[in-house]
C-alpha cells in the first residue's frame, strides 16, 4: 500500500540547513496499524506530512497504492488527498463555521459528490462515531473528544485508502484518549490502512507494528501484540 | 459554477463574519458614494456657471456710450457720446449678414400707479426684438409687436414683480396704469429665468417713449445678439469691426478705449466654457484616482481576508480542495460583496443625488445631477479590477503548500 524509498527532506533554516529525514526505507502492506514513534524533532510528523502530499521530500521515491508520487502539479495532488488520503490531526482542524455535518461532508463536496448523497454519508459516519445528535452542532459547541471523533468521521467519510493520524490524541485527556484509539481500532478491524504519529507509549501499544525514528532515520521496526483500548472504555 | 453548494459556502462565510464582509462592502459603497457626489458636485458648478449666462442670449452684444478720452477730429477729449436712431439704423444696413435680433434701449424712470397702489420703476422703450435678446418669457398677454412701435401705442408689457406688487391679484392685462400722469395700457405679463431684478422693469415701444420723454431720437444703448452661427472668432471680428466702423461714424480716435464700450458675451463665454472643460477635466482626473484607491482598498482587504482564511485554506487542501476550487471560494465571495455593495451604493448616492438636485439651486451651484452610464461603468469597473486586485493573492494561497497553510495562525 505504501512504500517509500530513502526519502531524505531538510529545511532551510536561515543559513543553516536542517536535516530532518536522512534517507527513510519503510513498508506498510494493507489493512495494518502502524504508530510511528520518537521524540520531538525526530523527523516522525515531517515522514507523515510527506506521506499524506501536505509537503514534499527532497530525494527518494514514494509509491502509494501503485501511483508514484512525484513533482505533482498541486491540482494532481488535490486529487490524489481526496482520493487516497484521510486526515486526523492533533488540533482537529475542524471548520469553526460550518456545523459537525458540513464538516463530515466537506472532502465529499471535494469529490463533487450530490448533496443528498453527501449529507446522507456524512451522517453515516457520524452514527459511526457516535455523535449524530450533535450533527447541527458547530465545533465550538464540541468537547476536544467529540471534536476528534468529528475529525475522524470526516477523514472516513472519503474512504479513504490509508487514514494518516498527527497525534490524534496530543490534546485530549487519557480517559478520552483511549475512546480515540478505541475508534482508530475499530476502522482498522474494517481493514483500512492508519499510520499514526504519536510520542506516547500506552497508545503506541493499541497500535501492531511500531516505528521508531530518531534524528532522521529508523532505529527500530517491530510488530507488537495490540493492546484493544475497548477495555478501557466504558 | 453557481449551484447551491457555492452559494452556502458565500452565505455561510459571509453569516460568520460580519466586520470583515461590512469593511469590504463599506470601502466599496464608499468609493462609489464619494465618486457620485463628486461628478454631481462638478456638473452643479457646471450648471451653476451656465445658468448665468442664461439671463440673455449666450450671443449678446451690449454696446454702452460713454465719453471720449482723447481729443479728435476737432473736437476736445471729454465729449459725451450720444447714439441715436440713425446710429440703430447704420447698424442695421451695415451688418444685415452678422446680427441676428437687434433692439435699442431707452430708460427713464417713473412712478407708476394702479388704483391705490404706487411705485417707481424703470421703464425701458425696446423693439419687439428685445424679448428674445433678454430672454424675456411671456407670462400672459403678449409681447410688444412692431405695429406697436410704428403706432407708437401708449402699451407697457409689466415684469411679475411689478404685477405682484401694483395689481396684487387682479388681472392686468388690458388695464390701464398711470406713468407719471400718462395712462398706458398694460398688454403683457413677462418673467426673467435668469435675473429676478429684471421682472421689476416694464417695457414699452421705444418709438412712444421717444415721443412722450422730450420728442428725441437719442437711444441710451444698444442691445442686440449676433448670428448664432458664428463661432467665437467672428463674434469677435464683428464686434471689433462694428467698433472701428462707429468710432468712424461718430468722430471718435480709433485708439480711444472709453467713448463707448462694446460687451460681447462670446468672450466670457468661450471663458466659462473653457472652464467648465477643465472642471470635467479634473473631475475625470480625481474619479480616476478615486477609483483606483477603492481598487488598492478592496486588494487590501482581500489580502487581509486570505491571510485570515490560510488556515482553512490548508485544511481545505488537505481534505482534497484543488486550487481553482480555493481561488473560486474566495473570488465568489468577494464579487458577490462588492457587487451588492457596489450597486447599493451606487443607488443610495444616485438617490440622494437625485433629492438634492431639484433643492439646490444657488448662482454658482445649481441642479447637480449626474450620468447614470457613467456610474455604472464606473461601479462595474471598480467591481471587476477589485476582483483582479485578489486574483493574485488568492492564487498564491491556493498554491501554497497545504503544511505551510496549515501551520499558519
């Protein structure tokens, strides 16, 4: 599903350049979890961000679902976002003006789906994540794990191939943490394709496989035993 | 391009936020409002100008005797210049071609009576062409004819003024009133448009007044309006070579500047018109700039709102949102605002434009009106650049890259 090939990115910092990915081999095959770890400035969200088309590597080859992706026009990319790629972020991103609904169905708007259709999927994925009764309800009106869960409808809602996480559950409490990863384990059961940023060890372990990067390359790539965070919900 | 997606996501932004929407209509309306009342400010002093000019003929000659200044032909500096009819007749035969309507004047004053009421006023012998030279309007009855002046009829054609105050509300005409002892029939009832002293004066057939104020052929000036085809440098050529030719006449050094004075209006004319070509001039300068500080304040604040907006624009992206799709999304809501903006504030500045011009009518600014192609033009153009103004900005962020757009606070 993805692979990359020594991927190297750096970033100009004034004079000085940062060397942030020093040449990234990684694989991930359909239907797999895969947290991504390590400390701050290890180069984890810059691997995702290039993963997810936000931004773009210097070297190296990407290949997602077959489709090299290189030197896109920004129009292509949009289409291959849309097409491929769902996003979580730790700060949900959500669209402060439009209701949890629009903002389900907005990727949806993106892939010129009919009104109807979209407000009908967009609900559906909402149900999925629990909050249909909040589906009028702008995000200010939301608690962070409501707004999270949101965010999740609306990266499900374009079916995405792979479902990218930036610490989903950097801003959230443990209790509401866990009500996160339990959703993220309930998609994959579905057999979609997360990779999942995050610098914490007990939601590292929800996850199978787990990554580890430090300054730029992978220390450690290892399957792990899932740990079902179900048990920790109530 | 306009289904009912783009227009939720326009009301929907517009809904949210208001200053931002207010700011970008209000600089537009106000450019509009500001452009309006200056073209209608220019065209009140236009009209203004004009209107003074139409107390008389716009073509007018007045030719006014005076005294000499210079010695000639035998006789001593200081002499008095009289024209007489022969003078009027010369005129006539000398220069059939250039005048048009010619008329004399001959004032005196006098104490007019009707029933109880009295007053003093001017009365002026003219020739039936006075009316159009003065510009005289017919209110009632008629105006002197020329069966008049060969009859010499004692007839006096009365200014408004003149009838408020002597006849208050009887009908004049055909009544007789008294000029100092002798009884005259009033014949007509005349308004001036363009000078309200004018209508305290009474005109009469200035054969009779040359009968009854001392049996004389003397005239006090000479009124007359040359051949409206005439551009202004042959107005000009004949009223000089009708003064070469008078000075001859009556024995006058052609070098002496005061023995009469010939006022042609073709002069001040051709001033006021030149004037009024630069007011237009000017006015087209500052519209110019005015429209392209409403054209830099609309970029502003496009620019402002694309800053504000990068945010949403990376999530946007993030979610699948191609860049026409970016540059449409803020493009749509920007024309949709100034265009309302634009128009409303091309209706309420037409409208008060509209109010106040049939109020104001002072000598020097009058009717103020304006050209509603030229707003409307001048609105869609603004409209349309303001557009180009954010076309670059918002297609630099929709080429942004999403990470950058999305770091963005």
């Amino acid at each position: 599903m993805i692979e990359i090939k020594d991927l190297h990115k750096s970033y100009k910092m004034g004079s000085n350049s940062l060397h942030v990915l020093k040449g990234i081999n990684f694989k991930a095959e359909e239907g797999e979890l895969v947290a991504i770890m390590g400390s701050s400035g290890s180069g984890k969200s810059t691997l995702l961000n290039i993963l997810g088309m936000l931004d773009e590597a210097d070297t190296g080859e990407y290949i997602l679902d077959g489709v090299p992706i290189k030197n896109l026009s920004e129009t292509k990319a949009a289409k291959y976002r849309n097409k491929f790629l769902g996003f979580v972020f730790q700060s949900f991103n959500l669209i402060n003006y439009k209701s949890a609904l629009e903002n389900v169905a907005l990727p949806l708007y993106y892939q010129k789906v009919g009104r109807k259709e979209r407000e009908a999927k967009a609900m559906k994925y909402l149900e999925q994540v629990g909050l249909k009764e909040w589906a009028d309800h702008l995000p200010n009106e939301l608690s962070g794990g409501q707004k999270q869960r949101v965010a999740i409808a609306r990266a499900m809602a374009a079916e995405p191939k792979v479902l990218l996480a930036d610490e989903p559950t950097g801003a959230l409490d443990s209790t509401t943490s866990y009500e996160v990863m339990d959703l993220i384990q309930q998609i994959n059961d579905l057999g979609n394709t997360i990779l999942v940023v995050t610098h914490e060890e007990d939601i590292a372990h929800m996850c199978k496989r787990i990554i580890h990067l430090r300054d730029g390359v992978i220390v450690e790539d290892k399957k792990i035993e899932q740990v079902r965070a179900s048990q920790y919900v109530q | 391009m306009f289904n009912r997606d783009t227009w939720q996501e326009i009301w929907h932004s517009i809904k949210n936020n208001k200053l931002r929407t207010f700011l970008t209509g209000f600089s537009v309306a106000w450019g509009i409002f500001i452009l309006v009342l200056l073209l209608a400010s220019v065209n009140g002093m236009q009209n203004g100008f004009y209107k003074q000019f139409n107390d008389d003929a716009t073509n007018s000659i007045f030719i006014y005797p005076n005294a000499t200044s210079k010695p000639y032909g035998g006789f001593e500096a200081g002499r008095r210049i009289q024209f007489k009819n022969d003078d009027l007749e010369f005129i006539k035969g000398s220069f059939e071609e250039s005048y048009e309507y010619i008329s004399p004047r001959f004032n005196r004053s006098v104490t007019a009576k009707y029933k109880q009421e009295t007053g003093t006023y001017t009365i002026i012998g003219v020739s039936p062409d006075h009316q159009m030279i003065e510009r005289s309007v017919i209110e009632s009855g008629r105006y002197l004819n020329k069966r008049d002046l060969k009859d010499r009829n004692k007839v006096l054609v009365i200014g408004q003024q003149v009838q408020k105050e002597l006849f208050k509300d009887d009908d004049p005409i055909g009544k007789s009133l008294i000029a100092n002892g002798l009884v005259f029939q009033v014949i007509g009832v005349f308004s001036d448009d363009g000078n309200e002293r004018e209508e305290s004066n009474i005109y009469a057939p200035y054969t009779t007044m040359q009968g009854i104020f001392g049996n004389t052929d003397q005239i006090n000036s000479i009124s007359m309006t040359y051949n409206p085809a005439f551009d202004f440098t042959r107005a000009l050529a004949f009223s000089n070579t009708m003064e070469e030719v008078l000075k001859r006449r009556l024995v006058i050094d052609p070098e002496d500047q005061s023995a009469f004075f010939i006022n042609n209006y073709a002069e001040g004319f051709s001033n006021i018109q030149t004037f009024s070509n630069f007011l237009t001039f000017v006015a087209i300068g500052v519209g110019v700039l005015i429209l392209i500080a409403g054209i830099v304040g609309i970029g502003n604040i496009l620019i402002f709102i694309i800053k504000e907006r990068t945010k949403e624009i990376g999530i946007r992206k993030a979610l699948g949102a191609r860049p026409i799709e970016i540059v449409k999304l803020i493009l749509m809501e920007s024309i949709v605002i100034t265009t309302l903006s634009g128009f409303g504030g091309m209706l309420f500045s037409m409208g008060i434009v509209a109010l106040i011009s049939p109020i104001v009518d002072a000598p020097a600014f009058s009717n103020p009106n304006v050209d509603n192609t030229v707003v409307i033009i001048c609105t869609v153009v603004l409209i349309l650049a303001g557009v180009m103004a954010g076309l670059i900005p918002s297609i630099r962020a929709a080429n942004v890259k999403p990470i950058d757009a999305l770091r963005a606070d």
